[in-house]
C-alpha cells in the first residue's frame, strides 16, 4: 500500500517558477508544494494562539466585545508579521504574539499590580520603540549573547511553568488565588 500523500495543483507554471526564483525554495532542496504543506502544518499548529491569546488578554482589556476585537487583532498581527517575514527576511517563519508576555501584562501587571490596562498598553508601545532603537543600533544582540545559555534554557522553562498554569487553573485543576503565583511570594 502506498503512502498517503496530500498534492496540491499549481497555480501556474510561472507562479511557481516566479516563487521558487524569489524564495530559493528549489536551492534550499524543497518544492512549493512541500512549503504550502509545511505552512499549513504551522499555521495549524500555531492556530491555538487565534483563541488563547484574546481569552488571556480580556481579563485584562475591558471593552465592548473585548475577545472579538482581540481575536481580530491576534490574527493580523500574525498575519502580518508572517508576511513581512516571508516577503522582507525571506524566512519561513511564522510569527504571533508571546504567550508569556501576554501572560505576565494580564495577570501579573494589570491584574496583580493593578495597573490599568491603557497605561500599560502604552508602556508596551514605548518598550517597542526601545527595542527598535536597540535592534537597529547592535545593542540588542549584544545583550542577547552577553545571558548565559543555561539562564535563556532557565527563562523559556519559567514561562512555560507560568503558562502551565494559567492552563491548570482554568482547568480547575489549580487553586485560584489572589494571585497565581502567590502560593510562593513571601
């Protein structure tokens, strides 16, 4: 029996050609047919944020229709940072918003420190700017190669810890606190 193999018809021969030219899909050992597969494995894959994302955010953010909005915004902000990456880098990266800080801005800045979430939207926007000025200027990798690589393994491993449970206490299956992490603040 012969494996099961998903095809896609081209567009055309010249849009495939034109892809393969801009990208170096062929250069780089693949087909389009093989790239459209694997940005539809990513997207389903990352979809997960499409929903996670706005129900995290509205606890935060009060608006009229707060999770529709923020749904909406997820996904253009995935749209387009996906695109620029693809048509600007020329990488086949998709990109969405972090989880984490997503996280920490709700629970921790907002919902714990009981900073209104409009003040903290800006203070996002001028850390944004910040972090241009030090991508632009060299500094910002710099900084990155100056952590050591078992504090970056150390971080990643937190806020996976942190998102976990954000899951387990939406499960039921963590108790909710005044805080989520207040079971170890002194």
């Amino acid at each position: 029996m012969e494996p099961f193999v998903l095809e896609f018809p081209t567009i055309s021969g010249y849009t495939d050609r034109m892809l393969d030219r801009y990208f170096g899909i062929t250069a780089s050992g693949s087909t389009v047919g093989r790239e459209v597969r694997a940005g539809m494995a990513t997207f389903l894959t990352m979809s997960y944020i499409l929903f996670v994302n706005p129900d995290i955010l509205s606890k935060a953010i009060q608006v009229p229709n707060a999770f529709g909005q923020l749904l909406f915004a997820t996904a253009m902000a995935s749209a387009i940072g996906s695109i620029v990456m693809g048509v600007m880098a020329r990488y086949p990266f998709a990109t969405a918003p972090g989880m984490g800080l997503n996280a920490y801005f709700t629970y921790t800045v907002c919902l714990t420190q009981k900073i209104p979430w409009q003040i903290a939207l800006g203070a996002v926007f001028v850390e944004g700017i910040i972090f241009l000025v030090l991508s632009f200027g060299g500094i910002r990798q710099a900084v990155v190669n100056s952590i050591p690589r078992n504090l970056k393994y150390a971080t990643a491993a937190g806020i996976g810890i942190f998102l976990c449970m954000i899951g387990l206490q939406q499960a039921g299956w963590w108790p909710r606190t005044r805080s989520l992490t207040s079971r170890w603040a002194a």
